[in-house]
C-alpha cells in the first residue's frame, strides 16, 4: 500500500500446509543467508493457504505520486464543486528474476448522497466499490519498472465541509 508505506513486503504462500503438521509460535526467518527478523506462524487458520510474512524486500522500489497536471478543481453549475485527483505508483524491480506484485490502494468513500465519489480510471486493478479498494496483480520482469495509474472525481456542494482526502 504505497500510500501509507513505500516499501515493498515478502510474504510466503503455504498452500496444503496441514501435511507439514506445524506447530504454532515464532520463526527466525532468514534470506539470502542473512537473519532478518522473525514471523508467526499460525497453523490453526481455517483459511486453505497459511501466510507468512517474511519482512521488507529492499530490492523493489514502490513510490506513488501525484502528477500536478493531472489534479482539477472546478465548479459544476452553481452550486456544486468536482474534483478530480490522479496518482500513478511506479514499482522497479531491481533483481535478477521476475517478480509477482501485489498494490493495494483505495479511494475516498461516501456515505451521504450529496456527495459522490466516482472511480474514473483504474488500469486493470480489481475494484471493490464497499470500501474503495484498489488491488493490481502484476508481474515485473527482472531489471524492470512498472507504472499504474488511478483517477477519482468527488463532487459535492459548495456549502458542504469535506474532509480532506487527498493523500
């Protein structure tokens, strides 16, 4: 979630793990022969994959930006404001192989009618209108970046206060 943390976290996928008969606790985790840290690990999930988080991966770069030019505030008719906001998040992988990328982002929700939030562009994420949620699945070949761009419009009336949801 480039938004709210700009690095990048490895996180292992144990599918059937039942068959490995783990206990519950705390795991050293090591990577490339260097200890970084230690995870839990829970087998008692009911979930049919276990998740492991195995810490930051200094080798992928994430940043999400806000291009000036593509940022609008105008006024729709007398009485009503619309703006418009676009990021893009740019993601390098700097290793040797390919890499599978998971970004999460989100939009502003609203839960009154006279304000509406509208998702305008989101490049091949997965969009889940409840809570705003953005999530791209992407791969990025060795020694390579990626970009991928997201635009939302808010219009609501002049009069009303808006909380800030600029990000």
């Amino acid at each position: 979630m480039p938004k709210l943390e700009p690095s990048v976290f490895l996180l292992a996928k144990i599918t059937d793990y039942g068959r490995f008969n783990l206990l519950p606790g705390v795991a050293n985790i090591f990577y490339q022969d260097t200890y970084i840290g230690q995870t839990t690990v829970n087998p008692h999930t009911v979930t049919d994959t276990l998740l492991l988080s195995l810490g930051r991966d200094e080798q992928i770069t994430v940043k999400r930006v806000q291009p000036k030019d593509f940022t609008e505030k105008r006024k729709v008719f007398s009485n009503t404001i619309k703006e418009t906001y676009t990021y893009e998040i740019a993601i390098k992988n700097n290793k040797s192989i390919p890499i599978k990328v998971e970004i999460l982002d989100q939009i502003p929700v609203s839960k009154q009618k006279e304000i509406v939030v509208e998702l305008l562009e989101y490049e091949g994420a997965t969009y889940n209108n409840e809570f705003g949620k953005l999530k791209w699945e992407i791969e990025i070949p060795a020694n390579q970046n990626k970009r991928v761009r997201f635009s939302y419009s808010v219009k609501y009336p002049k009069d009303k206060a808006v909380g800030t949801f600029r990000q």
